[in-house]
C-alpha cells in the first residue's frame, strides 16, 4: 500500500535486516499491553466492514501492529457468505486466523444451551492472551453498549461483547447529516474515545454535545496498489448482472449492453463508444438516486451516445429489483407509459449483483465518468476510487467528500441549501434521518455537469 511520509512515533522498533516498506528497513511491531478487538460488520455487504478490513490490513502489512495483537468479531450485521467468497485468500485467511474466542455477549451466555455454554466457556479458558482489550466498535450506534439499555440482539452485539475483557472503548464511526439524532449522540457520549473520517462530522459531533476532546479524525483511504487503472483490464459485462431499466433495447440481448462497445472496442458497424456513466452505492435515499434519473433524463435522448450503469447494493428491506424501481419513477416523472419509458428516455441499466473489489476496479477502468449526488456522505469511498482510477467524478459539494475533493480535481455539484428529511413513503426508508436536515443537491447543476463531460 503507498504511503506519505509522516514523522509519527510507531509502536515497533527496526530490525538489523530484511525488507520492509521501499526505503525502510524491516520493522518489528513491539507487543502491546492492550490488545485491539475489533467489532465490525466484516462479512456483510457493508461500507463498515470494508472499511475495517482495510483498517486492520494495513496496520499489520505496515508493522505498525502484531496480528497478534488483533483480534476480531464479525458484529452488527448478518454474516453473508457471499461476501466471504468474494474476499481474496488472503483476507479470509486474517479473518479467520484472527477471531476473538468469544462470540456471544456476558448478558447472553446464560441463556446458550448447556453444550453452547460449555463450549464458550471452554474456548475462553483455551485463550493464552488474559490481556483487557481496546474495543473498537466499527458498527452502529445502536450496537454500542450504554448503561440502562438492553444490549443489541444482532450478530455480535453488543460491542463489547465483553465489559470484564475491555479496558476502552473506541467508537468509529459517521453520520451523514447536518446534526446527530439525541438518542445516537447519547451512545457516542458513553464511549471513551470517537474516530470520524472528516472535520464535518467532527463538527456535527460537537454541536450534538459529544466533547470535541475525545473525537479524533481519522481519515479513510484506499490501497492505490489494487486502485491502479494501469494493472486492470475493463469488466467483462456478462459478469455484472446489468439489466435495462430505461432506453431502446440495445446489444446482444435487450438485458444488456454491447460488451465490446462498452470495453472500447468499435462494432463493426462504425457506432461510437457509448460514454459510460457510473454511479455506485446502497439503495437509500440518501443516495440521490432519483436526483439522478431526473438529472440524467433531463440532459440526454434516446439517440444521444450516452449510458448509466446504477450497481447498487441492497439496503434493508429494499429487494433487488432496481431496473423496475428506476423504470417507475422515469415514467412517473416524466408522466410517460411504459412504451415511453422505452421510447423516449435514454438507457439506463442498474445491476444488484454482489462484486470482488477486484471486479469493481475493472468496473471503474470501464467506465467514462462516476456520478453520485448524494444527500450527504460521511466520507465518499466510492468517489476516492474513482479518483484512484483517474475517472471525473460529479458528486455533491457537501459533507464528507469535500475533505478530499475541490474544483481542481473533480466536479463539485452544487447544492440548493439545506432540507429536512422526510420519509419518502418508502418502507425502506431509514428512520434515523426523519427530522435532520441534509443537502438537497442542484438537479439543473447535475443536468449542466453531465452534459459538460459528455461533449
């Protein structure tokens, strides 16, 4: 993974020989007296279990922690093997190498089946390491231990699992509003220490009433070794799972797009590359995706050269039918009939199929642009990529993002103030944010941005 260069004291002392990092000699982590157990949806379609895995790789690849002195439980989502699958050796290798013994909280162990029991209880005698923990909770708030609350049911919660094995407690975590709900501010008072990606929810933090002295920014970042355009051939389209949601049918089959037109290759017929829009995200409303039909209708047509991929995980009770979900907005907006919807508006395609990080590099190196006008990010790790991969990124001019995004760079989408949430009638819609207030982001701006990078 590349690094900057940064005069920070590092728990390991150099070794006469070996390799290390370029230029360094090779480095050797010193034994901690608190060890990290880490807390984090790790096997889940989670931005915070992605996270984390990175978090945790590069601190062993760089020295700056033992394995030994890590330990992990997978907690605040379900287990999705799936995901396991799609992790390379190496990362199933750490995570199962690294699980804490422990996998069920103190509260719950009474309740076990005696065999359950007995096999707990047995794992944390067989447990060589009696060092107290520092507890990272890279989960939701609602995971997080809090005196007077009955503790979390999900997978792994509550974090700590284990009060008597903790020595600190250390929240990381965002939240993508202007402000933080009362209840979530009241979990992240009773942790002893906050890590936030940016100033913005440091920010937001404070004015919640969490003392600004225990919230540290830590920002996120990505391993530029596997976000490198230079190592990676375009996506192969079959894999992706893109259905057509809006548009005249086009390529081989209607569900799809030419493959060999979209990974640059002209057909035989002398058609022009389509230009390649992307936007990446979790199906929520806070994602802007109808900001994003609106826009896209507005500045292309049916004969205009121009595509947008939606790939979109699944989020809460959301399903997986994104095609039939864009296909009734376009038409509602536009009041058209679903031949209209084909006839008269330009191709849009979404897909819900989970993908290797590796996959979405080669998704990125395939496509022209990414646009995501969010109403609000904690950090943005989509657009980062994207970056990475030298593609322009069109994406809102507020929270997160704008800690690592300028007009220099990228192409910040203007904003028309501030609005409060309300639920959209969606069930799917997330409770948390009713009564924040987030960006609403500029449509004609967006509409204006497209058109730009397109000609």
């Amino acid at each position: 993974m590349k690094a900057t260069q940064h005069k920070i004291q590092l728990p390991y002392t150099a070794a006469a020989n070996g390799a290390g990092l370029p230029g360094q000699q090779q480095a050797v982590a010193r034994s901690l007296e608190f060890p990290l157990w880490w807390h984090a949806p790790f096997v889940a379609e989670s931005g915070l279990g992605a996270e984390a895995i990175m978090m945790i790789e590069s601190l062993i690849a760089t020295r700056q922690m033992r394995a030994d002195d890590i330990y992990i439980t997978h907690s605040g989502d379900a287990f999705d093997h799936k995901v396991l699958r799609s992790f390379s050796a190496a990362t199933r290798n750490m995570l199962a190498h690294r699980q804490h013994p422990q996998q069920v909280a103190d509260e719950w162990m009474e309740l076990l089946f005696p065999a359950q029991k007995e096999t707990q209880l047995q794992r944390l005698a067989d447990m060589h390491d009696t060092r107290k923990a520092i507890a990272v909770c890279h989960n939701w708030f609602d995971c997080w231990r809090r005196a007077g609350e009955m503790p979390s049911n999900m997978p792994g919660c509550p974090c700590p699992l284990s009060l008597n094995r903790t020595a600190f407690t250390v929240a990381r975590t965002m939240f993508e509003t202007a402000g933080l709900p009362a209840h979530l501010a009241d979990h992240v008072k009773a942790m002893d220490e906050v890590w936030v990606p940016t100033l913005f929810n440091k920010e937001t933090f404070t004015k919640a009433g969490v003392d600004p002295a225990k919230i540290r920014v830590v920002p996120e970042a990505i391993d530029t070794d596997l976000w490198d355009p230079a190592r990676y051939s375009p996506a192969n389209l079959t894999r992706l799972g893109l259905v057509q949601a809006t548009g005249p049918p086009a390529g081989p089959n209607a569900s799809l797009p030419d493959a060999a037109m979209l990974r640059g290759k002209l057909p035989a017929s002398g058609q022009k590359k389509p230009y390649v829009f992307l936007a990446v995200f979790k199906w929520e409303a806070r994602k802007g995706w109808k900001d994003l039909i609106q826009g896209f209708t507005a500045a292309f047509k049916p004969s205009d050269n121009a595509v947008l991929w939606i790939l979109a995980r699944p989020f809460m009770e959301s399903g997986t039918d994104f095609d039939q979900k864009v296909r009734r907005f376009a038409a509602s907006l536009h009041n058209f009939s679903e031949a209209q919807v084909s006839s008269r508006l330009p191709r849009i395609y979404t897909s819900a199929r989970h993908l290797s990080e590796e996959d979405f590099v080669r998704v990125y190196k395939a496509a022209d642009v990414l646009v995501i006008p969010t109403h609000g990010e904690g950090w943005g790790r989509p657009q980062l990529e994207a970056m990475a991969m030298g593609l322009p990124v069109i994406t809102t001019n507020w929270s997160g993002p704008t800690a690592f995004m300028n007009e220099r760079i990228a192409y910040p989408l203007a904003i028309d103030g501030l609005s409060e949430v309300r639920s959209d009638g969606d069930p799917n819609f997330f409770q948390a944010f009713i009564g924040q207030r987030w960006a609403q982001p500029s449509v004609k701006h967006l509409t204006q941005l497209l058109l730009h990078v397109y000609r």
